[in-house]
C-alpha cells in the first residue's frame, strides 16, 4: 500500500506588470515538468516527489499539495529522478531515471493513489523529455545517450505493460504538443556555433510528411497549443504564434530577462472565462509561475536585458558563453542542485570557453553571472 501525505506549506506572492500578470505560483519546485489534468496542477519538487495541487479555484487561496510518488520508495532508485509528467484517462504517466540507469515509464491509477505504479516500459539509452497523447498512443520524445539515438517514439497505452515502443521520428526532438489529430514538435538544429529549435506541424490522422512552422532562439523547452495558438518557450523567454499563418510572426509575452530560463508550459481555464498559463522558470532554484491571459498581454522585455549565448549544447567537450555584458562568474550544477563547477573570471571577458569534458553524461544547470544580473541556462553534456 502507498502512503499519501499532506503538505500545506504554499505560497503566493503577485507582481503587477503593465497589462499582464504574472505571479510565483510555488517557489522551489522542480523545473522538469509540470502537467494540468481538469482541476489538478501535477508538479515535481526540488526531491523529485510528484506532488499535486487542487486549482478549481481562480483565487488560488494557498492549495494544499499532496504526495503522488517518492522516487524514494522501494524498487526505485534514490539516485533516480522523475523527468517528465502526462495525463490521460485518469491515469498518470511519468518517466524516472538517471544519465548511469535505464530510464522507464510507470503508469498511476489517479483513481486509486493507493495503487503501486505499474511499469509500462523499460528504455534503453536514452533520457526521456516530454510525453504527450493522441487517442490511445502516447508519445515521447527522447534523448539519446550511452549509445541510444534521439527520436520522438510512442507506445499503445492499451496494450499488456511492460510493451514496447516504436519511434516515430529518428530526429532530435526536444518538445511537442498534441491537440486530436494536430501535432507540432520541436526539433534542435546547428547553425554554425549557435544551436537554435525549429517547431514543425504533423496531422497525425492523415500521416503526411511534417511542415516547418517557425525556427526559434536556442533550444525549445515546451510547446502548448491552446485555442488556435501555439505557445512555446525559448532563450528570449515565452512566446507564441499564429500556426495557421504561412510565415507566423512570434510575440514574445514574457521575457527570459525577468525569469531566468523559462521552460515547461501547461494552460487552464475556468467555467467564469479566465485562463491562466503555469510556467516553470529557473529563477531561485525552480518556481512555477502563472500568467494571466485575461487581458492583452505586451512584451515583458526590458530596455537592458542579459543576451547569453551557450553554444555547442549539447556538447562533448566544451561550451562556449558568449555575453553582451561583462562575465563575472560561471556556475554548473547538476539536476539535484549540487554544485559542480564554479569560475570566478576577474578580467572583463565577454566570451569564454568552457571545458565540461570531465563532467558525466547529463542535464546540467549553467548560471552565468554578468554585471547585469544573472541567468541561468540549460546544459546537455553528451
């Protein structure tokens, strides 16, 4: 039998900014994923615990989150950590492992949190990202390592657990979004020095071949389709687009200068008309914002922002950070916050090589530290 815990501490802090507002829904949270299943927010924490809270309240008057799964408990690896969240039918599908195990999905019976989780499949080589769903296929997308390839791949939800999987796309997908038969993911792409996300559109039902739709700055870290427009976030911060369009024009909403590294997005509305976007950001360890999408939301962007360029990512060997501000400290830190490596650069510098070759394969956390302020970016050491 699973133990269930309470947990009542929450906070809620608001800033008012020109016509929108964005508000630090939980601080010290997780940044991996977060997912929206009718009035329940799915999150992880900074111990890699899923955890949820009730939000069918636009008040948001401090929810209470409960304890979903512990990658602490027995048959699970302490070491291990749960990277991506999706909901469906009543079932909760998450990925758990670490760059040393083999990653894995695992199915929770939402309706019976008692319930063990149920393994759906076993992965090989790779690191999972994002989890999606079309009917009864749930699809993933894939990061290759220790010699596996990446891909975006999908399973049959209906079929006897453990099965197995068959991919998709041989293609370096980093995120995707599925509405019905409409699916657009993203894809990372090299040009030169800088490694950018271009976002494709798929109509599932149909099977033709994709369509590029929009190529973004750096790595994409999430995509949401949500009444017609495609919501995503990059290095500039969140941003949307027409898709519809034949050569659509990105918004930026908010921007990555006010919170450091925004990545995960998901969306709900309310029967009084309001609609809001959860956001996870970088900032202070990991928080979870919420945008309100109530009024007409203007660039965020500040007259003087932080332009940090990390290139090659993922890399080998080094990375290079190119800055327009002067460079005063680089720090890496793995999944779980442990700091790793740490440069203070006394000289004004404004670009500078750093050597990751002795770092294990994995995501990493690379705060820059400039005279302006501080950002904090994601790594892929290959």
């Amino acid at each position: 039998m699973r133990k269930q815990y309470l947990f009542i501490t929450v906070f809620f802090v608001c800033f008012n900014l020109t016509y929108s507002q964005v508000e630090i829904f939980y601080p010290s949270v997780n940044q991996l994923d977060i997912v929206i299943d009718n009035d329940y927010l799915y999150f992880l924490d900074s111990n890699y615990k899923i955890k949820r809270a009730d939000i069918s309240s636009p008040l948001f008057v401090a929810p209470p989150s409960t304890l979903i799964f512990d990658a602490d408990e027995p048959g699970f690896d302490g070491g291990e950590s749960v990277t991506s969240l999706g909901v469906t039918d009543d079932n909760l599908y998450f990925s758990v492992g670490w760059f040393l195990t083999n990653s894995r999905v695992y199915k929770i019976d939402l309706t019976d949190l008692d319930l063990d989780p149920v393994l759906a499949y076993t992965d090989y080589g790779h690191w999972i990202l994002d989890i999606d769903f079309s009917g009864a296929w749930l699809y993933l997308t894939r990061l290759g390592y220790f010699g596996g390839y990446p891909d975006l791949s999908r399973l049959n939800t209906l079929a006897t657990f453990p099965t197995t999987l068959s991919v998709f796309e041989e293609r370096e997908t980093t995120a995707l979004t599925i509405s019905g038969g409409t699916m657009y993911f993203s894809e990372s792409i090299y040009t030169g020095p800088i490694t950018d996300g271009e976002i494709f559109f798929k109509n599932l039902f149909l099977g033709t071949p994709e369509v590029s739709k929009f190529t973004g700055v750096g790595v994409i870290n999430d995509l949401l389709l949500f009444e017609g427009l495609l919501y995503f976030t990059d290095d500039e911060g969140l941003k949307r687009i027409n898709p519809i369009e034949a050569v659509p024009t990105s918004e930026l909403l908010v921007s990555d200068s006010d919170y450091e590294s925004l990545g995960k997005i998901q969306v709900k509305s309310y029967d009084t008309g309001e609609k809001y976007l959860f956001i996870t950001s970088y900032n202070d360890g990991g928080r979870i914002l919420r945008v309100d999408l109530n009024h007409p939301l203007l660039s965020l962007k500040k007259e003087t922002t932080m332009s940090n360029k990390v290139f090659p990512n993922p890399t080998l060997k080094n990375v290079t950070i190119n800055s327009n501000h002067n460079i005063e400290k680089i720090s890496v830190y793995d999944m779980l916050g442990k700091l790793i490596v740490e440069m203070s650069l006394s000289n004004q510098v404004t670009k500078y090589n750093l050597d990751v070759s002795n770092l294990n394969s994995g995501i990493y956390n690379l705060q820059i530290k400039t005279s302006l302020g501080i950002e904090t970016k994601k790594m892929v050491k290959l």
